[in-house]
C-alpha cells in the first residue's frame, strides 16, 4: 500500500495552530524571563543571577495566581524544546583553549573537585534519602556550573521538571550562602588571597557568585577566581558526555538510533559549537551574541519550569534534599581546599 501523504494546507493548518497553542505561554514566560534580567541588577540578586531568579519569580507568580490553561502548552513547550536550543548555543561559552593556558596544577584541581564531587555528593544524597536522578542534579550542579549544569544535566538524565526545578534552587541558595560565608570567614583563615581566589572559583556554584566572593579580596583575585571558574564551565562538556554514557549503561541500553543517539544531539549540538568557537571558526563576535542569546532562553525556560512547579512540592520534598545539599557542598570545599594545600598552589 501506498502511504497517506498529508495535504500541504493541512499541514500548515496544524503548523499554525500548534504556533497559537504555545506563544500565550511563551511570551508569559519571556516576560518573566525580561523582568528578571531587570530583578537581578539589585544588590543580593545579582550574586544569584538571573537563572535562579527566573525560577524563583515563576514560582512566586505560580503559587499566587495559579497557571492559566491557555499558557500551559508554552510554558511546557519553553521548559522543554527552548531549554534545549539554549544548551546548544551555551557551547558559543566554551573555549578550550583557556585550559591549556591555566597550567597543570588548576586544570587538575578542577577535574578531581569535578570528579569526586559528581560521584560522592551523588552518594551524600542517596544516604540523606533523595532520589536518584535528584542526587544526581546537586552533585551536578554543586561540582560544574550551578543552575547551567543542572538543567543541561536535567535533559541528559530524563530527569523531572520538578527535580530540575528543586536543584536550581538549591544551588542558588547555597552558592549565595557560600559568598558570605568565605568574605566573613576569609579574616579568620590563613590562606592567602590567591588560595581564596582559588577556593571560591572552585567551589562556588555561578560566575557572578564567584566574582563577589574573590573581587572583595582585590582585582587580581577576582580575575584569578574566574579564570579558574571558567575551566570548570568548559569541563561541563566531558561531564556530560560521561553522564549520557553512564546514563545508556544504567539502562542497559545497546543498540541506538539517529532518534537516540548515545550522546543527545542537543549535548552534540553544545560540544560542536564549543569546538567551533575554540577553533576560531566561530568569530568573536558572533560567539558573544550566541552566548547573550543562550543566556535569554535558559532564562525563559526557568521562568517556565517556575510556572509549572507547585510550591507544595518544594515543601514535600524535606529538609532531607536541604541537608544533602549542604553537606555536599560542605564537602566540596573541603576537598578544595585539601588539594590546594596538598598541590602548594
């Protein structure tokens, strides 16, 4: 038999009314997405970044005014499909020629935090009790990048909007804490500027917390801290080639096809870009509005995560996902600081 082919003019028609089913919820959450770029200019708010305030905002309008059907096809549509796109464009971020020129010393520091941090805050939330995949997104986001790795982690694990959602916030709250922990405790401790610089870049969850904590201790420390800040954003790209990896063994998954590659194509789509930005092909230029761009749609696709999580499953998850957090992070800096004593950095 020969297949049915579908009419052109209906295959606009449904075009057209899957555009109208999703623009109400898209433009309610670049709408969010705007007034939190705009939110997170304020003093505290800019040390969490737009990302975490986008969730936060999303949820605050979620749990006072509910969510309206008429935004529910595109705010799924923006925290899915446009969470995505933003991954792949944040490759325009990467440049792995800064790890070459770091030196052996950060480049390793960062890769064992990195390593250990993934594997033991992973089993730190397992112990507390958390679910696995939720486990998994902390330690990801805790070791990498923040709310950046948690959603492009999210997508590679299959993991829930609520868990994804949950994550982001958790990360936020403890990268904040930790900026105030490390300028008030920073008088008390015997490290130097340059190992604090080095602590807080290697631990701390967001670039702008890590450039609050190290710029009060002097310029240099500040562009000290990014530096070794950033190689852990470009680790993000093996990180989550490991995850999708560990992820097919998990499931026992062999065979593939072009619809389920091993490696999802937006991870594909993220690491080509990388490469092509690292190799020059990419010019400058163009990478900053790629990355700018990226930035917004990862924006918009937390709003929508934040419209779409109820607040009661916040609460239901317990001071046991808390407590993991806290003890990971804990950890985490623990080992930095371990292996910057250890190394003589």
């Amino acid at each position: 038999m020969v297949p049915a082919i579908e009419p052109l003019g209906d295959r606009h028609s449904s075009a057209v009314q899957t555009l109208r089913a999703i623009l109400p919820g898209m433009a309610l959450a670049a709408g969010l997405a705007a007034a939190s770029y705009r939110l997170a200019t304020l003093p505290v708010l800019n040390v969490i970044g737009p990302l975490t305030v986008a969730l936060t905002l999303g949820i605050a309008v979620r749990s006072g005014f509910g969510l309206p059907a008429w935004a529910s096809s595109g705010t799924r549509f923006s925290a899915r499909t446009i969470l995505r796109l933003g991954i792949v464009l944040m490759g325009a971020r990467l440049d792995f020629a800064l790890v070459a020129g770091v030196g052996p010393k950060i480049l390793l520091l960062d890769a064992v935090v990195i390593l250990v941090g993934i594997v033991g805050i992973a089993w730190v939330g397992r112990r507390f009790g958390v679910p696995s995949r939720l486990a998994t997104l902390l330690a990801v986001g805790t070791s990498v990048c923040g709310a950046s790795a948690v959603v492009a982690a999210g997508s590679v694990t299959r993991a829930e909007d609520d868990e994804i959602t949950l994550a982001v916030a958790l990360c936020g709250v403890l990268g904040t804490s930790g900026v105030f922990f490390f300028v008030l405790a920073a008088p008390f401790s015997s490290l130097t500027t340059s190992q604090l610089a080095i602590l807080s870049g290697s631990t701390l969850h967001e670039v702008a917390q890590v450039m609050a904590a190290a710029s009060s201790w002097g310029t240099a420390s500040g562009d000290l801290a990014t530096v070794v800040k950033l190689t852990r954003v470009i680790l993000l790209a093996p990180t989550l080639l490991f995850l999708a990896w560990g992820m097919g063994r998990a499931a026992g998954r062999v065979r593939y096809s072009w619809n389920d590659p091993p490696i999802p194509w937006f991870v594909i789509g993220f690491l080509l870009l990388g490469a092509g930005g690292s190799t020059r092909l990419v010019p400058n230029a163009l990478k900053l509005a790629l990355s700018a761009v990226s930035i917004f749609l990862m924006v918009i696709a937390m709003a929508a995560m934040g419209l779409n999580t109820d607040w009661r499953m916040l609460h239901r998850a317990g001071r046991k996902v808390f407590y993991a957090g806290v003890a990971g992070f804990a950890g985490l800096a623990a080992i930095s600081l371990t292996l910057i004593r250890a190394m003589g950095i």
